[in-house]
C-alpha cells in the first residue's frame, strides 16, 4: 500500500498521484498537507553560484501566476539549447485536461535560465522545442529518471558539465556535493522565491540499500544516495530534476539530478539522485544528447569532462613499507613510543588510517 511519504520531487506530480490513490482507496486528503518545500535546512544563494540552474515552469497560457508560483521542477543547462531534468518533471504532468498519465507538451513549458528570484524578472526565459524522456525510464521504480527539453533559442548562461570517470574522486563516498533549487526549510512549508542551496555527503550505496533506509527501492547502478543519516538537510518537492554538482571550490560537475525521496530531510531517508556521473546513465545522456541535436540540426557540444570508461569505484592497492617492528616490553616505554609508518597506493590522493587497541 502506498503512504503519503513517498515523495517524488516534483510538488505537481506528487500531488497528482497522491490524488490518485485517494481515489484508488476511497480515502480523503487534502493537496496542502502533501506539499513540502524544496530545499530543506539550506541557504539562500545567487544564480551566478549555479548559472546552470534552470526552473521549470508552466506556460502562463496553462496556469496563471508568476514564475515562482508556475513553477514545479528544477533543471541543468548542459547545452547551449538543451536542459537536462528529472523523466518524472516531464513524463505525466501535463497540466492540460488529460493531466496524470500524458507527456508534457512543448508549449506547456517554459524555462527560466538566469535568475535567482523567480518573480523578480531579468535573466532568460525560453520556449520549448521539444521534450523528452529515457527510453528505460520507469515510473513504478524511478530508474534512469532522465529528462531533456530543447530551447527554441540557444542560452546565453553557463552550461555544466557532467563529471567523467576522472573525476569520479570529487563524488566518492563522503564527498560534500550541492543540490540547489526554489524552495523553503522545512517539510510541509512554503516555497522560497529566492534560489536555494544545500551541501550533502555522498553516503555508500550499501547503506541507500539497507532494509533499513530505502531496501529494494534503490538501484545502485543508476541511483546515488546523498544527505545525511540523522536527517535535518535535503532536496525536496520542486527540486526534482535540478543539480546535485560537486562543490563551490573546486572543479564544478553535475553528478546527480534530483529523483525521489521519503519525506524530506527526515531520519534514515536521504536524498536519492539519478547517477549522472557513472554509466550507465552518463553514456545514455550523452549519447542521447547527441541524437537530439542530430534530430534538431544543433550544433554538438560535449557534455561530459575528463574520461569516459567505467566508474572506478574500487578501493585503491596500498601497502605498508615501513611501520613498528616490535613490541615494548615496559610500560615506560610504551607511554613514550611514537608508531610511524610509511605506505604506498595505486591512486593519488589515497589516505591510510589505523586505531591502536591500547
């Protein structure tokens, strides 16, 4: 039986399905007490932080309101003409009459590029050329939740690129990334106006597929866990399909596209993120990118960094070559004695740890 904690993180869709199922069991709810904000326990942030970041939002021939009150999902521009979303953000959440269950329609859409007050103005607002979805996106399970939707008019704004196997250190487990969208703080609170962001650690995808967080439900080779066990910081509702990069400071790469989640920022349910940054995802973005442009006549532009090959997610080789020899015998000379050793690994950056018993 499905809850009303099972949020994917688009507020329209989520909505939509909670409705469903109300249906389905003859049980009544209300859309208000289903609508958590979109980034949970972050802070406030500028466009020029993200130039990327893009905002989804209904044409205002679809629904009346500001940017911020149309719109529902987050974005990545990777081309100059081609933003990178969640599958979810454009698969049934056509606002029109048939609505649950129908493709989103190019002129149901705009994008908002740009811009770090969505009501505020300025920036670039596109129409849509086209929309499209994973061809192996499945909805029941949120596998390869990937979305693109071509601008009529190519972007001005920075693009982003999506991390290659090079640079998989920068998102390895541990790793502090950003997720950034429209949003409030707080599960069940009100929407920011003003762009949002949150820093999350990559958590191991052998605790995501515990009984105890998400079992079953995540698939390790195209999800990626991020946040934090004991809850308190999160994506949320609207920020579906919207960047999980590397952090400010370093080389900035998208590695996750906002997917699912239970709740927000709660205990034991972090974060979950389509695998941009690893095939097999990485290889079908890319390769669906460029059948895009082929289709539409574009220009090709890479949208992957350095290395293209497989994930190494494997721990480097690393040996002792210089350490203790002996035991101490006296107490004496134990409280003095000072353990030093020397290692070697096969990957750079590696670091060794030891903890002494006593």
């Amino acid at each position: 039986m499905l809850t009303d904690v099972w949020f994917v993180r688009s507020r329209r869709l989520a909505i939509a399905l909670l409705i469903a199922v109300a249906w389905m069991l003859v049980v009544a709810a209300t859309a208000s007490a289903d609508r958590p904000p979109r980034i949970v326990g972050g802070n406030t942030t500028t466009i020029a932080q993200h130039p990327w970041q893009a905002a989804l939002v209904f044409d205002p021939a679809k629904k009346p309101g500001n940017d911020f009150q149309r719109q529902f999902c987050g974005g990545s521009l990777i081309t100059t003409r081609i933003v990178l979303t969640a599958a979810h953000c454009v698969f049934d959440t056509d606002p029109g009459p048939l609505g649950l269950g129908t493709k989103l329609d190019p002129d149901d859409l705009d994008v908002v590029l740009g811009r770090t007050q969505l009501s505020g103005g300025g920036g670039e607002e596109h129409d849509v050329q086209r929309i499209e979805f994973h061809s192996g996106y499945n909805p029941a399970t949120a596998e390869k939740d990937v979305g693109y939707v071509v601008l009529q008019a190519p972007s001005a704004q920075q693009r982003i690129t999506i991390a290659g196997s090079d640079e998989f250190g920068l998102w390895r487990l541990g790793a502090r990334t950003v997720v950034s969208g429209w949003g409030g703080t707080s599960e069940g609170g009100l929407g920011s106006d003003v762009l949002k962001e949150a820093v999350v650690p990559i958590i191991a995808d052998a605790t995501c597929e515990t009984p105890g967080v998400y079992g079953t439900a995540f698939f390790r080779t195209t999800m990626v866990c991020a946040g934090f066990l004991e809850g308190g910081t999160d994506s949320c509702q609207g920020d579906s399909g919207g960047p999980l990069t590397t952090p400010a400071g370093g080389p900035r790469r998208l590695v996750g596209l906002v997917s699912f989640g239970e709740g927000c920022a709660r205990a034991n349910r972090p974060g979950v993120y389509s695998r941009a940054g690893c095939p097999p995802l990485r290889d079908d973005v890319a390769g669906d990118v460029f059948q895009l442009e082929a289709q539409e006549g574009l220009a090709h532009e890479n949208v992957v960094g350095s290395g293209r090959g497989p994930c190494d997610e494997t721990a480097p080789e690393t040996a002792i070559s210089k350490g203790p020899k002996k035991k101490l015998r006296t107490r004496k000379k134990r409280r003095r004695a000072k353990a030093k050793f020397v290692f070697s690994a096969s990957e750079p950056g590696t670091r060794f740890e030891c903890s002494v018993d006593g």
